[in-house]
C-alpha cells in the first residue's frame, strides 16, 4: 500500500461522454468529499475544485 500525493500533469482530459461529463461536473460542485477507485483526469478535477479527495489506486505504473 502507499499512501501519498500524486503529482499529475496538468493537460489531464475528462474521458466521459458529454452527457455524463456534465453529471460529474454538477455533482462535484455540490459535494465537499470525492472518494474513486482508480485515478485519473476525474481526480484532477475533483481535486482543482478543492475537494477533499481519496483516491484508490491498484495500477503500479500509474503510482510511479
């Protein structure tokens, strides 16, 4: 298990449809806490909208 901050890079892309991108974005507005299993553009976004943000990470090439 490691527990730390990922650094991401900042050209990071919301990979869902129009539709649901638009859920997403709502409902982070609405939210103070993310929690996600496997990390991606969603936690860069949830986190720049300075959410509290857990994110569960299995990917080891993604950790490193």
């Amino acid at each position: 298990m490691k527990l730390g901050i990922l650094n991401m890079p900042d050209d990071y892309t919301l990979t869902f449809s129009p539709a649901r991108k638009e859920v997403f974005t709502e409902s982070i507005k609405n939210s103070n806490f993310y929690l996600e299993y496997g990390s991606g553009g969603s936690t860069h976004y949830a986190a720049e909208q300075s959410k509290f943000v857990i994110s569960v990470e299995s990917d080891q090439e993604w950790l490193n």
